[in-house]
C-alpha cells in the first residue's frame, strides 16, 4: 500500500502533466457511479453516500442533476 508521502508525490506529479484537465472550466462535471470490477457492494455505497452529501446543495432534490 502506498503511503501517504508517495500520494502526494503522485498528486504533485500529475499536476504537472502538460495536458491536464482544468475541472472549473467544466460544467457540469458528470460523476458515475458502477458497482463492480473489483468494487465490492459496500464501497459502491459508502462512495455514493459521500458525493450525495459533498453535492447536497448542488444536486436538486429527486433528480440525479
């Protein structure tokens, strides 16, 4: 398992790629979510748990956008 120290390298490795893609000039971004390939039915879940409520105020309620 990759340490906290080699995440952050990786981040900041990434962020220096020449063609990276700027999310704030994106709208809207689209988040999908599929349970499988190795992402147990508890995972796919609590994932889904988590972008509900980081999106609470943007998604309006009942339907998906």
């Amino acid at each position: 398992m990759a340490t906290v120290k080699e995440q952050l390298e990786r981040v900041e490795a990434l962020k220096a790629q020449p063609n990276r893609l700027d999310f704030s000039t994106i709208s809207p971004i689209k988040i999908g979510m599929i349970g499988g390939h190795g992402t147990g039915p508890t995972i796919t879940q609590e994932s889904q748990t988590v972008i509900d409520y980081i999106l609470r105020d943007q998604v309006a309620p009942g339907t998906g956008q």
